[in-house]
C-alpha cells in the first residue's frame, strides 16, 4: 500500500502551491502540523476510493478561514476528530477514510494529518484538482451531490452542524460562522459512499500534486531538463515571462483582491497583468484576456521553479506565467457556470486554453 | 563637543572601522581580517582609527557584527530558553521548535509548556491568561534554564498576556533571569516570532559579550561614546536593548554597505553592486534604503519574520579563478583572501578576474607583465565580455522598473565593474566604497515599527492607518530619534482573504537621525 512519509512533505507542498494558483494559503503550518502528525502516529496510508467498500462513508476535510489569520492561530488537533464523530452520529456509519476538498494551498497537507491522527487513510482525490474559494466549487455540485449535512469545529471546542437546502447556502452559513470562530475552523461535509466518490470526484488528485512537487522540486535542485519535465507533465504552457512591476491589494467586501502586472523580460511593451481574488483568475495580455478561470494561471520563480502565492509576490521577481487546462468536469457549459470568469463578476466569456498535442 | 561617530562592521572576512564627523566627512578608516575572538579585531581597528582623530570629541559609536549569527550557526555560547506559549487550546498541533534542526533544538530547549492565553484577530481574548500555569511553568524552569521566551497568539496587537505572564515570571524566579516577550522581537507570524523570542532568549550571554566586551575595548581610550549596534534594517539599537535583544542585530551587513553606499553618492535610489573576492552582491535602494525581501529568513535553519535586503549574489570576484582548458570559465572558485599571493600579477600562478581586469586597463594595481603569458589579449577580452555581461543582467535583474538607475559600486573588487553598463545611467564609485559598511554603521538612525491587524469596521481605514503611523513614529521617539526629523518608511497593507470584515495588517515604519543631546 502507498504511504505518505515524511519525506514526501516538501514536494506534497510544493505542488500544492502550483495547483493552488495563488490561493490557498501557505502550505508552512499546514506542513508541520503534517510533520509532527507523522513523527507522532506514523506514514498514512494512501487509498484508491475503487479499493474501498463501496457503501464505506468517506469524510472530506478541510480548514476554513482566512490564511493570514492561520499564521497567528492556528489548529489544536482535535478539531477534526470532533467534527468527524459529529458527522458519524449524524449520517449513523464510521468513516472508513477522509479526503481532501481541494489539492491546492494548505488544504492539501491537513486533511493527511487529520488521517495520520484519526489512523484511517487519506483517499487519493479531490474535488476541485486546484484551489478555489467557494464551498459550492467543486465537480460534487457539478454531480449533484449536497454539501449538506456539514459540521464545523473551531479552537476552543464550539461546533456547528449546517442542514442547508442547497450548496451556495452552505457556504454562506459556513462562512458566517467562522467569522465567529476567530476566522479558522475546520470543516466536514459533502459525506460520500466510496462508491459515489470513485464515480464523482477527481480521483488520483494527491498523487498528481506530489509528482508536480517533485518535479518542481528537480528545477530547484537544478537537475537537467527538469522545466521541461515539469510542463509536460502539468501539460502547462508558459505563456509569459515577465519581471514583476506593479502589485495592486485591495479588499472588496472582505474578499482580497488584486492585479498583478509584469513586464516582458524581452520585449519590455509587452505586459502582462493578472487579475487576482484569492487565486489568479484572469491573465491579460495588452488588455486581451489570453487565459480565464477555471483553467490554471500559476506565476512560478523563472530559476527555482517553485510557485507563488499572492501574499509572496513582491516588485522585482522574474516570473513565469505558466498557464493549466483544469481538469475536464470544469470545461463543460455546467462547470463554467459554476466557476467561469462570471461567477466571479468578470463580464467576460471562458476561453478555453488550447492544448497542444 | 562630542560630535564625532565611530562606525565599526564585523564582516566574514574583514572588521573594518571608520571615523565620521558631523557632517559626514571620513575622517580615518581602517581595515583588518577578522579575527577568531571576534573582539581583538575590533579592538584593532578602533586603535588605528582612534588613533588618528581626538578621542575626546568622540560621541558615538556603532557597530554591526556576525557575532549573533555565528552563534547561532556554530550553536556556540547558546544559552538554555524555557519556552512558553501563550495560546491554548489553539495551536496545540505544533510544538515550540518543531521545526528546528535537532541539534540546535536539543541544544536550546529547556522546559516548554503551551498554556491558556492568547488573543484572537480582533482583539478578544482565546482563553484567559493561565496564571496558575504561568506560575508552575517558572517553577519547572527553575536551575534549568538561562533565559525565557513567552509567545502569545497575536501579541502584535495586544501584548497584554505577554507582558502579564512576564511579571510572574519575574515574580516567580526574581528579575535578573532574562525574559524575551515575542512582541518585542517580531510581527505576526506565530512561529517565526517565537522561533525568533527563542532564538533571542538563546542569545541572552552573546549580546552580554559584545556590548560588555566593546565598552572594555573603548575604556582603553576613555571614551564616554554612547554604544549602539545596528540592526538588519539599517536603524539602530541602544546598547542596553542590544543587551535585551540581540537577535535584531542579525544580518545588519548588507544593509549597512548599501546604507553606506547611499551615504557616500548621495542618492537615495540606485542600484547597490558590492563586488567581494568570491562574489558579487546587488541590491536596489529605494529612498536611501535597501528594498526588503519578500521571503521569510532563515537563521542557522530556523524561519523567522525577519526580512532582509533583496540581494542578488553571483559567484564572481576579484579572486575569481579563471579556467582556459577545456574551453574558456570563470568562478565561481576564488583565490579568497589568498589573491595577493595566487594571483599573476602579484607573482602567483593562478589566474584571475583581477589580472584580466589589469590586462585589460581597468585595475591598477600588481604587475600585468607577469600575467601576459597566461591570458592572451584575445582571452582577456573574452573574459572582460563575460563580465560585462553578467555586471548588465544582474543590473537589470534587480531593478523593478525599466527606468534608468544609477549604478554605486563598492567593495575590494569594484574595480571589475565597467564604466559604463546598459541601462544604467552612470557608474558611481566612491574613494571610500571599501569601508562602506562601516560608514553605514556610521550614519544609521533611530527606528520605530508597529506590525498589527486592524478591524476598518469599528473605526475608518483611514484613522486605522493614521493611529499605525502615531504609535510607529512614539516608538522612533522612545528609540531616541528626533521627533521634528520623524520620517515614515514603510506602510505596507495586507487585507484578510477568505473572509469578510474587513480586516487588514498593517506594517509601519518611522525612521529619524539620533537626537543630539
């Protein structure tokens, strides 16, 4: 059976900044709460939900709240044991694995030690196969499956359990009430069978993250080739590479929002600006938009190849724009609808990256 | 009168010092290797400095040094640190200095305990400071440790448990056991800013040493100088916060050569290229300071929320080794500090950077007959491109816009830079670029930070910004600037994503010369 060890952390985070296109939050507590999971309980077994008894119940996971928040306070471990006990009771069947919603930023990394400190494994999938903001983004919605029952655990103890008639209520109930949680809390919902998960999620998203890591990580260590190794197996395009100039932040009810522009190394009246709410969404070429949500735009350090989020961006660096078809539940009409540049308040139309091969 | 300034800077390979007078003329300088007890070299450079100037009119003295670092690095003269975080029943997922390389952790931790305290984002409290717990937590350090740590969650904002827990600790095991408060030494960030209240508790018995060991070196001369150090943002810190907190001295010598270099051009923004005998440093300043680094440092392994200037480093210097077989190299190996004996021109059999700079008419120094028969015309002009080329990417590299900066160039190998470079307005060089650094020491001011969150919804961004900028500049005060020269550095916003609220961090900087008293 595959394990996750200790040495798989680095590359585990480090692909998970890449899919995490920015957002997501940095994976650093995240990764030693994972370090000190698996020095105390051990290397997690990593499933197949296939392998799975099909009527199993599988719990996704996931921390909610505000990442600049994470790194003040952070979790006590014990939340994720009390919103999962809730979720047995409610649903009436043990789990016989967690999951992660979303293999991007630090929602990648805690739903592996949530497993290491309950002794179940962690399934190797996700809902998302990037980052996004919303609780209702996931190909779950696309497949009809409701994040209700939830239930949500802060610190100190408190916990919530959500009936919603439908999954944007979730995530606006879920939302409210981590504000009043000190900003983190940890969340359970979208229950499955393993069945339902095998059919319905992204399977194999964790493995994908790792082997990114790893790759990104050969850039770093300077082997040969390994960029290129890289982009092809993310069948990633670099679309730009730029020197960063100009960094805008803003807060727009709540929500942090900004532009990024960079400057063409080459041909310096090219510019490149990126249009940021939590995650890159949109990347604009001389005012054309050349690549949109729900495909990924990731800025990764031209030499160390290791990616970006928004809160480490800073004048100066030397970028690439490196651009990722999502994953193909989110390039049908439904999975625009969910999660295209409209969802987001852009007045602009999906523009499918087009793949070379 | 005592209006004249001594500015000394420990570097890895020289310990250089400099006399500077009120209004920034360099009187005398001096440099020297660095010595094994890192005081005897400073010792000697003050006596050649000294020397030459009138000891009596001598008001200041500032120094940066490696001491604190190589500490840490060499985990040498460490003391013992009783760690206590404030902050449960959050982060209980992550001990104190989980993520410490082992050696250094097994040779820090003393006693560590997370207990009930700690304040959330908006101020309230997680959990009532656990005094009972305080009170056994300095009972079980009792005979086993040299100095404490007390971190609370978000002590930024509001140090209340922190300074609370401190007195009972103090109460518990009497006031001369050195206590470090996580407020006073970094920003948000709950583990870079314990690991750095750990890091600074750890170096209680180093900042006694240099501070206690510099005031001996200056009794010789009877001097009466105020004593401060400098700290990784280019500002200063008394002696007796020197003593309390060292670890802010960490990393001051680049700041301090690009500090140096602003001083000397009289530019305020410029690119920095300081070229040593191994590499090549370049960093950007911007309003007379070195632009910051977005990423978190790294002290002998451990994360902290310290930032240092953004440089650049190459692996090219004057002592750069140059290679003709297989085909033409250079670097990044270096004769070091070996140049005057391995380079040709100075009757070695190495060649190097240096001799293609001579053979090429840059250098004038050493003989460059001696090197005509290792380097043909044809390769030194292949290797003198090379130069220029890297000098022009690393130019370009660093600056942020396309606009045309100029160029300062300090250190030994300066003489490698050309005199003109693409995009670059003009080459700055400075008789005195060598002892840059120490000038930098020299010329620093008095700073005050505040790094916090702030809720927009109870009171305007505007009146949030204002009151960051009133308690930063209160700070600058306290730390002896003058309040009618106060200017504000830095302000840096980073609104809370994910939620709503409206909650940003605020960072904020006021910066002004000593107060001449």
């Amino acid at each position: 059976m595959r394990k996750i060890t200790l040495d798989d952390i680095e590359d585990l985070a480090a692909g998970a900044v890449v899919l995490g296109t920015g957002g997501g939050g940095d994976p650093y507590v995240a990764k030693l709460m994972l370090q000190q999971a698996i020095e105390r309980y051990g290397p997690v077994p990593v499933v197949d939900a296939a392998d799975l008894d099909p009527d199993g119940l599988i719990l996704p996971v996931a921390m909610v709240g505000a990442p600049t928040v994470a790194v003040e306070k952070f979790l006590n471990g014990s939340e994720a044991t009390r919103v999962l006990d809730a979720m047995q009771e409610r649903v009436g069947k043990p789990a016989v694995a967690v999951m992660p919603f979303e293999v991007g930023g630090m929602n990648t990394l805690y739903p592996v030690a949530v497993a290491a400190e309950l002794g179940l494994p962690v399934v190797d999938a996700d809902s998302m196969r990037r980052a996004f903001p919303a609780i209702e983004m996931t190909v779950f919605t696309l497949a009809g499956i409701p994040a209700s029952p939830m239930t949500l655990s802060d610190v100190k103890g408190n916990y919530v359990l959500c009936e919603t008639i439908d999954n944007d209520m979730a995530e606006k109930l879920i939302r409210a009430c981590t504000a009043q949680m000190g900003m983190i809390s940890v969340m359970v919902g979208y229950s499955l069978t393993a069945r339902q998960c095998a059919e319905s999620a992204i399977n194999g998203s964790l493995s994908y993250c790792l082997e990114i890591g790893r790759r990104v990580r050969a850039i770093g260590a300077g082997d040969a080739g390994a960029y290129e190794a890289f982009l092809e197996f993310c069948a990633a395009q670099i679309l730009f590479t730029g020197k960063v100039v100009d960094i805008e932040r803003r807060t727009v009810e709540g929500w942090a929002r900004g532009t990024v522009t960079l400057e063409h190394l080459d041909d310096p009246t090219r510019v490149m600006r990126v249009e940021i709410q939590n995650e890159n969404l949109i990347a604009f070429e001389d005012g054309e938009p050349k690549v949109t949500v729900p495909d990924l735009i990731t800025l990764i350090d031209v030499e160390t190849g290791m990616a970006m989020t928004t809160e480490g961006l800073a004048y100066g660096q030397r970028l690439h724009l490196i651009a990722m078809p999502a994953h193909e539940r989110w390039r049908t009409p439904e999975g625009i609808a969910l999660a295209g540049p409209r969802k987001f308040g852009y007045d602009i139309d999906y523009l499918p990256l087009v793949v070379a091969r | 009168m005592n209006s004249l300034r001594v500015g000394i800077d420990v570097g890895g390979t020289n310990t250089d010092a400099v006399v500077v007078d009120p209004v920034g003329e360099v009187l005398a300088w001096h440099k020297t290797p660095t010595t094994p007890e890192v005081l005897d070299g400073i010792s000697a450079a003050l006596a050649m400095v000294l020397a030459k100037v009138d000891t009596d009119a001598v008001g200041q003295v500032m120094l940066g040094t490696t001491h604190p670092v190589n500490a840490i690095i060499r985990r040498k003269g460490l003391g013992r640190v009783g760690v206590l975080r404030l902050a449960a029943p959050a982060t209980l997922s992550i001990s104190p200095l989980t993520s410490w390389p082992q050696d250094l952790a097994t040779t820090v931790k003393g006693h560590t305990e997370i207990i009930g305290g700690g304040h959330e984002y908006d101020g309230t409290e997680i959990s009532p400071l656990d005094e009972t717990a305080v009170r056994e937590f300095a009972r079980a350090c009792h005979g086993r440790v040299d100095a404490i740590a007390i971190t609370g969650v978000t002590s930024p904002a509001n140090p209340d448990h922190e300074l609370r827990a401190g007195t009972i600790v103090a109460e518990t095991l009497g006031a001369t056991l050195p206590v470090t408060l996580g407020h006073q030494v970094g920003g948000l960030g709950l583990l870079e800013r314990e690991n750095s209240a750990v890091l600074n508790a750890a170096l209680t018995f180093v900042g006694n040493d240099i501070v206690t060991g510099l005031r001996r070196s200056l009794d010789k001369y009877e001097l009466q100088a105020d004593v401060y150090l400098t700290q990784n943002d280019g500002t200063l810190l008394d002696a007796a916060e020197a003593i309390r907190r060292p670890i802010l001295t960490i990393g001051s010598g680049p700041t301090n050569s690009m500090r140096g270099a602003a001083y000397l051009s009289g530019l305020s923004d410029a690119i920095v290229m300081d070229v040593g005998g191994t590499s090549t440093d370049v960093g950007l300043l911007v309003d007379g300071f070195p632009r910051e680094s977005a990423h978190s440092v790294e002290i002998g392994g451990v994360r902290t929320n310290y930032r240092m200037p953004d440089l650049i480093a190459i692996g090219m210097g004057g002592g750069s080794i140059i290679r003709t077989t297989p085909q033409l190299g250079v670097g990044p190996d270096s004769v070091g500090y070996q140049l005057t004996e391995r380079a040709l021109i100075f009757g070695g059999d190495t060649p190097t950077l240096s001799d293609a700079a001579a053979l090429a008419g840059r250098a004038h120094f050493g003989s460059p007959e001696h090197a005509t028969s290792h380097l043909p015309p044809a390769t030194v002009a292949a290797v003198m491109a090379w130069v220029d080329d890297r000098v022009a990417t690393l130019a370009d590299r660093i600056k942020a816009t396309r606009t045309s900066l100029p160029l300062i160039v300090v250190g030994g190998g300066a003489v490698l830079v050309p005199d003109t470079v693409p995009e670059v307005s003009k080459v700055i060089r400075h008789p005195h670029a060598g002892v840059a650094n120490a000038i930098g020491a020299a010329i620093a001011e008095a700073s005050g930070t505040i790094d916090r969150t702030y809720t927009y919804a109870t009171s305007s961004r505007d009146a949030c910004i204002a009151d960051a900028k009133n308690q930063a500049t209160d700070a600058a005060v306290l730390a002896g600037a003058d309040p009618a020269q106060i200017r504000i550095t830095t302000v840096t916003e980073i609104p809370m994503s994910y939620m709503p609220g409206n909650c940003a961090r605020l960072h904020v900087k006021a910066v002004g010369p000593l107060l001449n008293t």
